[in-house]
C-alpha cells in the first residue's frame, strides 16, 4: 500500500512541469514544445516531413510569421501555422523571436496603455504581423509599421507567455 502511496505521489509531481522541474520538460534543443517561433527569412520551404528528402508543401513568404512548434528533431522543427497547417521547417530557418499575427477579419486597435477604453494609437490589419515588445496580464505590447500599442493576447495569434510543457516527449533522431 505504502509502495502504491510514493508511486502516486511521485506521478502526481511529476505530471506537472513548474519551474523547478523545467528541466524534465526540455527537447533536443533545450527549450520546451509547444513553443511560439517566427520565421527568420522571407522564404521558408514547408515539408512534408524532417528531412530535404521530403517534397516542399508550400513556401512561406512572410518573415517574422509566428509559427507554433509542436514537435523536433535534431535539425528539423515541426510547426503549425495560424491556420492549423502542420509542416517542417528546418531549425536554422526559425527563431525565438517574440511575433503575432492577427487572424481574425478587421482591424485591431493599438492602445496607448494595456486597459480597455485607452486611446487609440494605431490598428493592426486582419493578417499583419507585428513584433511582441512585452506581455503583461493577457496584454500584448505589439509593434509594426512603425507604431507601438497594446492590444488584447487573445485577439492575435502567437507571442504571449512561455507555452506550458505538460507533456513533452523527446523523439528520437
């Protein structure tokens, strides 16, 4: 009984990955999946799977495009786009880099403080990419074509808090 008692326990910590227990949680290349990515080139092949031998899907043309990696290899990145599409990238073609795009149709408003009702100081089209300055209590500090505002997390795609590593599992190769 004693043994079942420690045995659950022990899942029960180790089932969750907090900041002490990051290191569980890590990949291949030492940081967590899912994480936020932005695409470092204006010309990205998307793969149908790891490796140059795989046929090119489609290429992203849109540099600093967030993109969600789900899963990785040793040089390869597996990520989603915006819409749900699933290729893989190679890694050097990817980087850490704060970006969000804003999915839904029209416009959003850029605000000069992080609270509802602040004054307007630009917009951020439907399909734009602007540059993660900061996140704060389900804000965005977002920046493009020059101007800088906030904007709710939740009303653009990418960027916010660390994604959570619950989960991870470490392929192979």
């Amino acid at each position: 009984m004693r043994a079942i008692l420690v045995l659950l326990t022990t899942a029960a910590l180790l089932a969750g990955c907090g900041e002490a227990e990051a290191t569980k949680c890590k990949t291949r290349s030492g940081f967590p999946v899912p994480r936020f990515v932005s695409l470092k080139s204006g010309e990205v092949n998307a793969r149908k799977g790891p490796g140059e031998d795989h046929r090119i899907l489609w290429v992203w043309r849109v540099k600093n495009m967030p993109l969600m990696v789900v899963a990785e290899s040793r040089e390869w990145r597996k990520v989603r786009a915006p819409g749900g599409d699933e290729a893989w990238v190679k890694a050097q073609m990817v980087d850490g880099g704060s970006s969000v795009m804003r999915t839904r149709a029209g416009d959003l408003p850029l605000l000069d403080k992080p609270k509802e009702g602040a004054k307007v100081v630009a917009y951020l089209r439907s399909g734009a990419v602007a540059i993660q300055l900061k996140h704060k209590d389900g804000w965005n500090q977002l920046r493009a074509g020059g101007e800088e505002g906030w904007a709710p997390a939740d009303e653009v795609w990418g960027g916010g808090p660390a994604p959570d590593c619950k989960g991870v599992k470490v392929p192979a190769g």
